[in-house]
C-alpha cells in the first residue's frame, strides 16, 4: 500500500540490538532489541514495509520502516472490573457516615 507525503505514518526501527543492550539491565531484557515506533508526517511517497523519512509533531526528522498509515491509539485501561464501581459509593459512606455530603 502506497503512504502519501503529508500522510500521518507509523515507522518502527531497531535502536538497539540484544548485543549492544547495556550489561545492568535484567537478563530477560538484555535477549531482546530495545525497539521504537514512532507517528509523524511522511516526507515523500512510500510503500508499507519500505524505509521512510517523517517529521515527528515537535519537528523532529526521524527514519525507519513504514509499517502503518493514518494509526490508530490501540491502547486501553483493560476490561471492566465490577468492584471499582462500589469504590466511591464505598468511601463516601466511610468518610461521611452513609450521609454522602
């Protein structure tokens, strides 16, 4: 898919391999590549999966592979857990003596 100069993007690179982690970092990190993803503005035409040049929001020029056009926020606070919606009906009866004021 073709991205547009201008379009909001996604790219992604690698910033650090597992060989060049820090040595004081946990085992379980040191195994794995420190990655970055970040959105901008794409400075030339581009196909997904190839290299591409953004401008980050604050003007920053980053580079990195093209992996997503126009992305959404995909992030969220988890599923519904009942109990927190007795915890303020909770503690104003504790605070005000189920006078609620």
């Amino acid at each position: 898919m073709l991205a547009k100069k201008g379009d909001w993007v996604m790219i992604y690179n690698i910033v650090l391999e597992p060989k060049d982690r820090a040595p004081q970092i946990p085992e379980d990190t040191k195994k794995v590549p420190l990655e970055m993803w970040i959105k901008g503005f794409l400075l030339e035409d581009t196909e997904v999966g190839e290299m591409a040049d953004i401008e980050t929001i604050v003007g920053r020029k980053v580079s990195g592979k093209l992996i997503e056009i126009h992305p959404n926020h995909k992030h969220n606070y988890g599923n519904h857990v009942p109990e927190i919606l007795q915890i303020g009906k909770t503690l104003k009866e504790l605070l005000f003596d189920g006078e609620g004021k």
